[in-house]
C-alpha cells in the first residue's frame, strides 16, 4: 500500500490531491496549519 505526506491537506490543493489518493487506497499523512 503506498504511503503519500500531503502538507496543506485543509483545502485548496491539497485537500483535492488527499481526496484523489484516498479514493485510490493510498495511506495518508496530513499536515495543516490551525
């Protein structure tokens, strides 16, 4: 299962790439600013 870091994943970009790799099967790591 392949692994992908997304940093930014709240919205705009990288939400949409987190999006597109879930629904592949890809595991996640986020990272976003609060």
């Amino acid at each position: 299962m392949p692994v992908a870091m997304i940093t930014g994943g709240s919205k705009g970009l990288g939400r949409a790439l987190a999006g597109a790799l879930a629904g592949q099967g890809w595991d996640l790591v986020l990272d976003a600013r609060t």
